[in-house]
C-alpha cells in the first residue's frame, strides 16, 4: 500500500502473478470449464489470449489498466 502524502489518498496495488497456461504439444487451443462458486481470484498474466463465457454472475474484469463491469 502506498500513501499518496500530496492528497492523503492510500492507493493499493496488486501484484501481478506470471502464469503460463498448460497446452499439449501440436495443440492450438485448450478448452477448460470452471464451475465454481467465485473467480480465480488472483490478478495474473499470460501471453495467451485468453476467451470467458460467464453465464450468470456479476463482478469487474480487469484488462491491464482498465475495469470492465458485467
């Protein structure tokens, strides 16, 4: 947490995990179904494009430096 001490406003950060998504050799495309109750809750990053489909639900995603409500 950093305190910004011109506005005394706490601005937080999150650190980012490195994740590199599991493929087998020839393949193109990994599909993985989820079924949970919450997210994968850790901010992480990946070279891979990565595709969701949520069917019920609401939050914010989060895409580099911008915040996408659904």
């Amino acid at each position: 947490m950093l305190l910004n001490s011109k506005h005394k406003t706490k601005q937080t950060y999150m650190k980012t995990l490195q994740f590199n998504v599991p493929t087998m050799r020839g393949q193109s495309l990994t599909i993985q179904e989820d079924i949970l109750e919450t997210f994968y809750p850790h901010f992480h990053r990946h070279q891979e494009a990565q595709l969701m489909w949520i069917k019920k639900g609401k939050g914010v995603l989060i895409v580099e430096d911008t915040l996408h409500p659904f």
